[in-house]
C-alpha cells in the first residue's frame, strides 16, 4: 500500500506552483488587484450600491485568470477529454484542491467565489451525467466558455435540507410545463442566464420520487430575482427568486421526468468532497501561519512558541488536519473506483463535516495566537472563519452529514446502491418511512 502522492499528480502540482509564480501572481499584483486580497478585499469585491452584488472589476479579474488558466490546460482539468479536460480524478482534485488552499488567500483560489485555475463544475458535470446528448452539445460548450451560465435552485423559503418537502410544482399544460413556486440561496444568479429549478410534478410531500429539474432561462416571464441575500462574508451571489406561470418545455427536462433529485444528489456530492479538501488546505494554511508567527514574536525574552498554552492547541490542530488528510484522499480514490457515489456517501460526510468544522477552529487559533493583529483585517484568518463558516450550513448541514453517517452506521439508511438506479426512489421510500429523512443530508 503506497501513500505517496502518485508522480502524476505531484507534476501536476510542480507545473501549478509555476504556472501561479510566471501568471497569476504577476497579474495579482497589476494595477493594484491585490487591493482584491489585501485589508480592502470585501469592499473591493462588492457593489454595496447595487444590492451588494461581485463588484463588475472582481469578476473581470476572476474572467482573466479563468481564462489564462483554460489557454494552459488547467481550468478543465477534471472534466472528460471530449469537453476539452484531462479525465482528472478525483484524488487529484482532492489534493490540488488542498494545495492550492494551503497556499492562503490569492487569485490561483478563490473560494469565495468558487473559482480556482484547477476549476470545479458540478453544473458541468450534471448536464454531462444526465443531459440528453442534444442538451450535452447546445450546453457544455457555452457553459464552458461562459457564454451560458446556469444558477442551482433547489432550497426554499419553507424548507432547507428536506428537499422531498418542497414546495414548487410543476404541471402539464399541453406541450409544456408551468412552474409556480420560490426558491432562497438560488445560487449564481447575478450573472445567471439559467437556473437550475427542482419542483415537483407528481407524488407526495416526503416523497423522493416526483422532482423534475428543469433548465429555466432567467428572461422567461414570471421568473423574477426579488432581491439578494446579503450574508456573512460579502459580496452574495444568493438571490430570493420566485416563479409565476413560468412555462418550460419537456426538451428543458435535466434527467428523467419525477428523478431530478438524482442530479441534485451529484451537484452535493461533488461539491463536499472538494470543499472537504479546500478546507482542510485551509485549516493548515492557519495551522502553519501560526506556527511561523509564535517562533517570530518575542515576548517575556523568549519565543511565543515556547509556551505549551501556544503549542498544545496548535498541536491537536495539525494532529487532526494529519488524520483528515489521510480520509479525505482515501475517500477520493474510492470514488474513484466505486459504481455509485452512495456507497461511500458516508466517508464522505464525514470529510465533509470534520475539515469544515477544523478550519474554523484553526483561523480562531490562528486569530488567537497572532494576538491584535490577528484580529485585524490586515490578517487573512477572519476572511477565513468567515468564508468557510458557510460550509458547515451548505452542501447539506454538518447535522445533516453526520446524520447521513448514523444512516450508515447504524442501518437505517438503506442499501448501498441507494442512488442513481432506476428504482433508487421506491427503495428510499421504503426504508424511510416513519423516520423524518431528508433525501439530500
């Protein structure tokens, strides 16, 4: 059993580091973008006049460096051959994912804003997955090259998690759909010119079974953006949205007619394992930062680091980040070679809910050992704690994910091919009933 990193993936980390050095850093530093990354990020990132929104300039920032990333065979890293990727696994997104956090705040990674030069597209990847081959060649493309941008609205006012109880319908009129309903969190839609809308068009409240997704175009009368979110770390790309009469065709259909919820199920899975790597990157970017600072800083004559109060807690940190590195790459290569993501859905909640959990205790220790200055915003860990806050909420709620773990543990969450089946809703249905489930924790 070998645990090195494989060489492929470490080349690929080596020609990343450069790629960062010779490009992006250079542009990071032009005609002041650092004030992007610097004490003035979030008010530099936002347009406060215009519903707190990205500020026009970050995005054009992030455009550029997305674009140079794509000009060197990175961006699409982990998308298939035939849309322009390298089949990237993912371990080798687990670990880029990693050594790009680890690196701290910079124009190579973004998570604010999800961007990276080694990109992450779950929209890309359902449309890949569940896409009719006709949708597969009107979409990828323009998706790639932004030309078509697809927002994902799934929660609702009334509801979170528990996505079987939503309350968007959809019903047959004729040759077409009409949509009446609200989505909240409906994520990307100040650039969106889509939206993913998961509504019900048959079954019951609590049921699996009877969610279509539909691809909404966002000009489509009676979809309406009410106002935006404003959240704990700005600027917000969350809109309220809500939808009267809205009238789709079968041909705007992701996936088959009642099994939406299946592409929904990807979107997650996708999005925890990597965030699970980007924070644990994260966490020992704050572990080593503090680490670095307390053998600089004298105090009392003698090195900060020489106080156990300063090592011990730093220590059950990096003990723990240690631990996490070691699931999370095992968890990604066993997705690697598993037929369905469920089997494993467990290992990776549990990556999920612990690196999250981590990296906000490593920015407060990091925010602590620093001392003043760690408070400040002169510093990177309360941009830190503050993005990766949202992580314990989205994705499915670290309750929810370690529900999902008690499902596994203790049998109550039925077969391990739960998922992406054709009678994986009957079968959840089955052994959920009578238990308050929620089908996306």
């Amino acid at each position: 059993m070998d645990f090195n990193i494989p060489s492929e993936i470490q080349d690929l980390l080596d020609r990343l580091d450069q790629f960062i050095e010779d490009e992006i850093k250079p542009l990071e530093r032009e005609d002041d973008n650092i004030r992007f990354f610097d004490h003035r990020r979030e008010d530099s990132r936002t347009d406060w006049h215009r519903d707190g929104w990205p500020n026009r300039e970050w995005e054009l920032l992030l455009g550029e460096m997305r674009k140079r990333a794509d000009a060197a065979g990175f961006l699409r890293y982990h998308l298939p051959e035939r849309f322009g990727g390298q089949g990237g696994s993912n371990l080798a997104m687990a670990i880029v994912r990693e050594h790009l956090a680890a690196k701290g705040l910079g124009l190579h990674n973004d998570l604010q804003n999800e961007a990276s030069i080694v990109g992450n597209f779950p929209t890309v990847l359902m449309m890949e997955k569940y896409g009719t081959p006709a949708q597969q060649e009107q979409w990828i493309p323009k998706m790639l090259a932004g030309e078509a941008r697809i927002g994902f609205g799934l929660t609702e006012p009334m509801f979170g998690t528990d996505a079987t109880r939503m309350e968007t319908t959809a019903y047959r009129d004729g040759d077409e759909w009409v949509i009446n309903g609200a989505k909240r969190w409906n994520t990307g839609m100040h650039a969106a010119t889509h939206d993913y809308i998961f509504c019900r068009t048959s079954g019951n409240p609590g049921e699996a079974a009877g969610i279509t997704n539909f691809i909404v175009p966002v000009e489509t009368t009676g979809f309406n953006v009410e106002f935006m979110w404003w959240t704990y770390n700005m600027p917000t790309d969350h809109a309220e949205v809500t939808l009267t009469d809205v009238r789709v065709k079968d041909s705007d259909m992701l996936g088959s007619e009642g099994q939406g919820l299946a592409t929904a199920q990807l979107f997650v899975h996708e999005n925890r394992i990597r965030q699970a790597a980007s924070s644990l990157g994260a966490a020992q970017y704050c572990i080593n930062e503090a680490v670095k600072y307390s053998r600089e800083r004298m105090i009392h004559d003698r090195a900060l680091s020489s106080n156990q109060a300063i090592q011990w807690p730093l220590i059950e940190l990096h003990t723990e980040a240690a631990m996490l590195r070691e699931l999370i790459r095992k968890t990604a290569w066993q997705m690697d070679h598993v037929e369905h993501g469920s089997e494993i859905s467990d290992k990776v909640a549990m990556c999920n809910y612990r690196a999250n959990r981590l990296v906000g205790q490593a920015a407060d220790r990091a925010i602590q050992t620093h001392g003043g200055i760690g408070y400040s915003r002169h510093m990177p860990f309360e941009h830190i704690f503050r993005h990766h806050r949202r992580y314990r909420i989205t994705e499915g709620s670290e309750e929810m994910q370690m529900r999902r773990v008690g499902q596994y543990l203790f049998g109550y969450g039925g077969s391990s091919d739960l998922f992406d089946t054709p009678s994986f809703a009957s079968r959840f249905n089955s052994v959920q009933r009578g238990s308050p489930a929620s089908w996306l924790d």
